[in-house]
C-alpha cells in the first residue's frame, strides 16, 4: 500500500508568481547575508535532500529560482521548507493560466514601484551575481541613506561592475519613485541621454515641461531629481572617457559629462546617480561627502569556486582548480571564458589546460580581446611600463625591478 503511495507521476504544471518569486529571493539575500555562503541551486539542493530522502535535482531548484515553468507543488514545498519559508496559496499558480491577460498577480500596482515607473531597456541580463555581498551591503546602504548623490563603481572589464550595479538598483527600486538604467555604449552626447532620460519622466508624470535645449538640459534634470526622488544608473561611463591619456580625461566632444557628473554631486536633491567605469572620471570642485567611489577586485578563492561549481561536466582536483582561479585574478569573466575554452578543446580536462599554460600560451582570442581593450585605454607611459613589467617579470627583487623598471636617460620616459 505504501508504494501506491508514491507511485502517481507528481503534477508538474506549476510555476511561482511575482510574490513566491520575490519572497523566495528575498529570503535567500537574507540567508546569504547571515551566512556568507552562496545559496546555489546545488546547495539548497544539498539542503532538501537533508530533510527528505527523494530529494530535489539542482536543474529543478534552479528552473524553480528562475520562475520556470514546470515544475510540481512538492518541490516548491521543499524549497521554500529548508528557507524556511512557508508556501502559501499566493505564491504560485498553474503554469497555463498564471499569464492570462485578467490575472490579478500580473496587474501593474499604482505605487512609486511599479513597472511603469521603471525603464530597463537599455539594460544588459545580469541574473546572477557571484559574491560581493559585504559590497552589496555596503552599496545598498550607502545608496538609501541619501547623503550621496553620485556613486562610482569601478573596476577592470568582467570584474563585475555592471552585474552589482543591477542587484543594487533591483534591491532598491521600491524606496524610488523612478528607476532608469542607461547604457553609454556606444558613448551617445549628453544631450542624447538626457532628452531620453527627461521624455521618460515627462511621460510617466503627465507634466509639462519643454524638451532640453544643448543649454538648459542639466538644469531640467536637476529640477526632476528634485521632484521626484529618482535612481539612475549609467552603465559603461568609460564610453565617454579618453583611452589614450591618463586615467579620467573625457574624449573631445564629451567633456559635457564631467559638468554632469559635477552638477548631480554639487547641487541638493533627493535622487542618486550610480555610473560603472573600467577608471575613475575626472570630477574636480566637488565635495567627497556627496561622491562614493568602490573599486571593484578579482572575487577571492571561496567566491570563484561557487562559479567553477556550477560546471560539474569539468574534470579537476581541488589543487587544479586554485591554480585556474589563481592565473585568472579572481575575475569572474576571465574564469568563465576560460572554463569555456576548456570545454570546447580539452574535453573538460583542468590539467590538461593547466599544462598548456606551462608553455607561455594563455590568450584565447576572447581573453586576448578583452586585456587588448583595456591596454589600449592606458596612456604611453603606462603602455610603457607594462611593456617592462613584461620584460622584467621573472626578476626576485622588488627593489630591483622598480629600479630597473624606472631608470631611462634623463630619468624620464619617453
């Protein structure tokens, strides 16, 4: 009798709606926070398997994090069991009516929150974030306290800048009236942003207000982020930058943004600007009190290996596997690429890349394209002392090398 218990093929017609879905994520940042342990697919997995012998695949719990249709009740019971979470009726719904057009749950609500006050268009996917959860604190406290009016994260291409801006901004959204992300790749004028920024507002408020001249267009912005409190994300600012001087200098015809910049940190207002930017731009006159910059390093060993176990096909010991992160600083995009190349042309096998680094052969196009676009932001005496830093790299000495590195005639270079 007890195996007619079990033997019914479960129901898998269901799917979470916009509540179950947002509990659920809500409760896991909250775990990850008090934890400091990645809640992923594979670890919730470990947990129910804790609580029930039947368990729950990892590809079920992710379909089930992704909102995915598909699933069955008693999986979701299980999860939201070991998040110790209880699964109410509200919170999920049967696949093939939850998306029908008079589906209350998919409703817009009128609040300061809702889609229509939110525009991600110009946003790039980033569901998933790697670490950084002391930063992912510290941002989103730093960003409601409404003291800062500019917020800079920066930091190297792939380490992760535009994925913690979006956690941040999501996290966030319903203590603002607006959310705008804009993408400044390809670097469009100010004016262009701008005049998009402001038709947006104009049309979610029903107010009447010209459309920005070259002139006035700052002082229209300014006047909106004083009405209305607004977060607006600038994603790859250093669009705009010139890559052949030093650091923070602004391409010919872009210099606008640096007044920008100036203007959203001096003046008083209620909003807040988060821009990402492989460097630091230029913002001169401007209090520090009102400008937070974070710059972004490679994740340490603990984070990079939640990435690697998300590749269960790899083939690689513990040791392997430190080296890998190791030669790839902690970046997240590097280690992806580079896990990828494994993949596709040594049959999974960490070793058998490792021993192909041996012999002075790392750059796959991929990565070779993404160190050439950084290179070529640097100024020629930065270009020249990673030429040496090249050259020198298997001196001991550290004294040594930076003598050696330094030294030109007329102690200069050039």
């Amino acid at each position: 009798m007890a195996k007619t218990l079990h033997s019914p093929q479960r129901y898998r017609g269901f799917v979470l709606t916009t509540a179950g879905l947002q509990k659920l994520h809500e409760q896991i940042k909250q775990l990850e926070i008090q934890t400091r342990v990645r809640q992923s697919p594979r670890t919730i997995a470990e947990r129910v398997q804790l609580n029930d012998p039947d368990g729950i695949h990892p590809i079920t719990v992710r379909k089930i994090l992704n909102g995915e249709n598909g699933v069955d009740k008693r999986s979701l019971q299980l999860i939201f069991q070991v998040l110790q979470l209880q699964l109410q009726e509200g919170d999920y719904a049967h696949a093939g009516l939850y998306r029908q057009p008079d589906d209350p749950v998919e409703t817009p609500v009128a609040t300061a929150s809702s889609v229509g006050h939110q525009d991600w268009s110009e946003a790039t996917d980033q569901s998933k974030l790697y670490g950084r959860l002391s930063e992912f604190t510290q941002l989103r406290q730093i960003v409601l306290d409404k003291q800062h009016r500019l917020i800079q994260i920066l930091g190297m291409a792939g380490v992760g800048k535009t994925a913690l801006a979006a956690v941040i901004a999501k996290a966030v959204q319903p203590e603002f009236e607006f959310v705008i992300w804009k993408s400044l790749h390809p670097a469009p004028t100010t004016h262009t942003a701008l005049t998009s920024i402001l038709q947006f507002l104009v049309k979610r408020t029903g107010e009447s207000i010209k459309l920005p001249t070259r002139t006035d267009e700052k002082e229209l912005l300014i006047e909106q982020l004083q009405k209305h409190r607004c977060l607006l994300v600038f994603d790859h600012f250093d669009s705009v930058l010139c890559g052949d001087r030093y650091a923070g200098y602004y391409r010919q015809g872009y210099e606008t943004y640096r007044e920008l910049l100036q203007t959203v940190a001096e003046m008083a207002h209620q909003s807040c600007l988060i821009i990402t930017s492989r460097e630091k731009p230029r913002v001169t006159g401007v209090e520090d009190y009102h400008i937070y910059s974070l710059r972004l390093n490679g994740l340490p060993l603990s984070e990079c290996q939640q990435i690697c176990s998300d590749y269960p096909s790899l083939i690689g010991t513990t040791e392997e596997w430190r080296s890998l992160i190791k030669r790839c600083d902690g970046n997240p995009l590097i280690l992806k690429t580079a896990i990828a190349y494994i993949q596709d042309y040594f049959d999974g096998r960490v070793s058998d890349y490792l021993q192909y680094l041996k012999h002075g052969r790392l750059l796959f196009s991929d990565l070779r394209d993404l160190l050439s676009q950084q290179f070529e932001r640097l100024s020629s005496v930065e270009k020249e002392l990673v030429y040496r830093l090249a050259i020198h790299q298997n001196l001991f000495r550290y004294h040594n090398s930076v003598r050696r590195l330094c030294y030109r005639p007329h102690n200069r270079f050039g």
